[in-house]
C-alpha cells in the first residue's frame, strides 16, 4: 500500500515506457477554426480503445437507487399529506406559484455548477432530501424544540421565538444532515466548495419549495380566497427572495466543501459544525427583518442586498478558482505527455472549452469532446486531493486514501486516453471523407 510522500507520480515521476503513447495534441485553444479542413494535421495516434468505466461496487448502486426512491416516495407523501391540508385546489394554484422561485434557483444552480456538473441523480436526491425529509423533519422536531425555547424566554413572542431561533436551529441543521449524506455517498467526487455550495443549494431549494407551497396556502386560506394576500406573500417570497434558503445552506455547504478538498472526514464534521453557525445567524436575521413592519424595505435594501451581492461576488470568485485550479493541475501531466501545453488551456479557460466544442461539432464529435473535457476537470480535482493527501499526516487512513486516489488518477488517465483517440479517430475520418472525391 503507497504512503502519502513515497508514490509513483505519473505526472512527474513514472517512467516513460509505463505511460501510453504521448497523446496527440488537440488544435490550440486560440487557433481552432471551423470545419476539419482549417485543423492542423495530425501525427499517428492512439487506436480508440473500447470506453471503460471506473470500477464501482454495484452494491453501492444498488443502495444508492434504493435512497433515492425512497426519498422520492417521501417527497410525494409529503406534498400529497400538505395537498389533503390545504386543498387540492389550493394547493395545485400554490405549486404552480411555487414552481417560479424553484425554477431561478434550480437554473442558477446549474450555472454555478458548468464547470464541473454534478450528477443528476444526486441533484435529484439533494432536491427530494430538502422537499421532503428536512420539511417533515422540521416540522417534527420543531414541534418540540419550541416549548423548550419557550420556557427559557417567557417575555418573547411565540412568534418571535419561533421564526428567529426555533426555525434557524431545526430547519438548518436539518438541511445540513442532507448536506452530510450527499458527502458521504459521493465521497470520491465530492470536490470543493462549489460542489458543496451547488448540493447544499439544491437542497435549500427543495425545502423552499415546499415551504413556498404551505405559505402561499396559508396566506390564500387566511384572504378568504382574496388574491391580494397570496399575491404579496408570492412578491415578498418568490420574486423578493427566491435566493433566501439557498444562500442560508449554500455558506454551510462551502464550509464542507473546502474541508473535503483539503482534508479527511473528520475535518468535513468539524466544518458541519462550523458551518452551521453563519447559516442559522443568516436565516435567523432575514426571519427578524419581518417583524419590523414598515421598516422591512428599509433593512431589506440596506442589509439584505447587500449580502446577496456579496453571494454574488463570492460564487465567481470560487469559479474562477476552480478554472485557475483546473489548468495548475493539468499542467503537472504536461512534463510526462499525458496532456500537451496546448491542450491545459483548452480544457482549462472557458473560451478554450468553447472554442472546442465549437471545433468538434464540425465533425459530429461535440459529445466526444464534452466527455474530454468532463475527465480531465475531474483528474485535476482528483489529483488535488492526491496533492493535499501527500502532505498530510501519515496513517492507515490517509494511505488508504490516498491508495484510492491513485487509482482513481490511473484510471481516470486511461479513460482519458481512450476519449482523446476516440475524439481523434472521428476527426481523421471526418478529413478522410471529406477528401474524397464527389460523384
């Protein structure tokens, strides 16, 4: 078993015969031009082998489908039991209402994640975990957080009490447990804070969605079926703040995902922890501003616009660092042949990642291409944790981590391989037939 410090680098240490051919390099991330006809010629490359999948434990398979269905059925309960409390009437007028904010978020969520897209079926879980088992959850444990709140602050409101500490506690810790099982399930991949801030996001949005549901009906029921009531709870809740449970979970999530890039599991439960506080602090203060009354716009645009610019400007800042972190990683297979300097920046920028599917498309293979570039982001965030690993402490842990990652590197290399020759292959036949003569 290798031990963090003495392993075999195939970006920097392996020797030559042991690693495939060099590959043959891809057109220049500034020099692509459509059409096969304006790409420069190509050396002989490797033959495309047959596509193989890292190995996966079908067992794990199984149990993960399994979550997901239950999760799933949970997630329908839910909404059929609010359905039955509300009406059926009701509540079809107040999912369709609620579809609005889910939609901004789930559709910002995807843009945060292009750079390296999680998995569907993970999204799906995070969604169902946040729809249904935090909200049943919430409500549950909150039914018996409040009376004790209560006794400790017999002065406050139940009201009070109630949206600005009994709702921050339950409500993030419960989001954040689905946080926590999203680590621990997709472990291997679960690469940095932008992943922690898109799975945490997913959630929040699935639990608001719910909530936007249960308020939009209480609002609608307490009007007397009067629109004026629902429509501006929908403004304040759906167009005012449709980001507001996402930011809230999104800052625990971020906290999770640097401590699993840059440490073991141990670390990730301590940054849990850590996480939680600015999480219920932000929810706790958004849920006080509604009881300033007339004040609210006021602490809304001095306060509340702010901290969503600053979300803002914190998710580019952590895309910019997961590109810069994409081409630092790359590079370090460019000395051994794995990746040729033209390549890193291809796969690395997002005008060269544009540029080449732009290139590829010319010649059927934009799939091929996205494949390509959807591997080697997740060698460089593989390799990071190698990286990361290699200076940690040593233990039968870490070097059976670290074992792991190797061989995840290994095998993400071959597939790679296998990918370039594929893309290649069809390039030179797309030449091929286009030399040949017309009849």
């Amino acid at each position: 078993m290798s031990e963090p410090g003495h392993w075999r680098d195939p970006a920097a240490g392996a020797p030559q015969q042991q690693l495939h051919p060099a590959p043959t390099p891809l057109p220049q991330a500034g020099t692509l031009e459509p059409g096969p006809r304006a790409t420069p010629n190509y050396w002989s490359h490797p033959v495309a082998e047959p596509r193989r999948k890292m190995p996966r434990n079908s067992a794990v398979k199984v149990s993960n489908i399994i979550l997901l269905c239950l999760l799933g059925l949970v997630t329908l309960l839910t909404l059929a039991f609010f359905a039955v409390s509300i009406g059926a009437n009701v509540f079809l007028i107040c999912g369709a209402l609620a579809l609005i904010p889910l939609t901004i978020c789930v559709t910002t969520l995807r843009w945060i994640d292009k750079w390296e897209p999680e998995p569907v079926p993970a999204l799906i879980l995070g969604f169902c975990w946040g729809a249904g088992m935090a909200v049943i959850t919430s409500l549950v444990v909150g039914s018996w957080v409040q009376p004790l709140l209560m006794s400790g602050n017999g002065t406050a409101g139940a009201d009070m009490v109630g949206a600005v500490i009994q709702a921050p506690l339950v409500e993030e810790i419960s989001k954040g447990a689905g946080v926590l099982l999203l680590f621990f399930l997709r472990r291997k991949t679960f690469d940095g804070p932008i992943d922690g801030l898109v799975y945490a996001g997913i959630i929040a949005a699935g639990f608001a969605f719910t909530e936007n549901i249960l308020y939009f009906g209480q609002a609608l029921q307490e009007a007397d079926g009067a629109a004026g009531g629902l429509l501006s709870i929908f403004v304040l809740r759906g167009l005012m703040s449709p980001f507001a449970h996402v930011m809230f979970t999104a800052v625990l999530g971020v906290c999770v995902g640097f401590a699993a890039r840059n440490g073991g599991t141990g670390m990730v439960l301590i940054a849990w922890c850590v996480g939680l506080i600015p999480a219920m602090f932000l929810h706790g203060l958004w849920n006080s501003s509604s009881f300033l009354g007339e004040n609210f716009f006021a602490v809304y645009i001095l306060l509340q616009v702010p901290l969503f610019i600053m979300f803002i400007v914190g998710v580019i800042l952590l895309r910019r660092a997961e590109a810069k972190l994409t081409r630092l990683r790359l590079t370090d297979y460019v000395p051994s042949g794995w990746f040729t300097p033209q390549e890193v920046p291809m796969l690395a920028t997002g005008g060269g990642r544009r540029r080449a599917l732009i290139w590829a498309k010319t010649f059927a293979a934009g799939d091929i291409m996205k494949e390509f570039i959807r591997l080697a982001t997740r060698l460089a965030f593989t390799r990071q944790r190698l990286v990361v690993d290699a200076k940690g402490a040593l233990g039968t842990a870490a070097a059976a981590r670290f074992a792991s990652g190797q061989e995840q590197e290994l095998a993400l290399l071959h597939q790679i391989t296998s990918v370039r020759g594929e893309l290649l292959g069809r390039h030179s036949a797309a030449i091929w037939q286009a030399q040949q003569p017309r009849l």
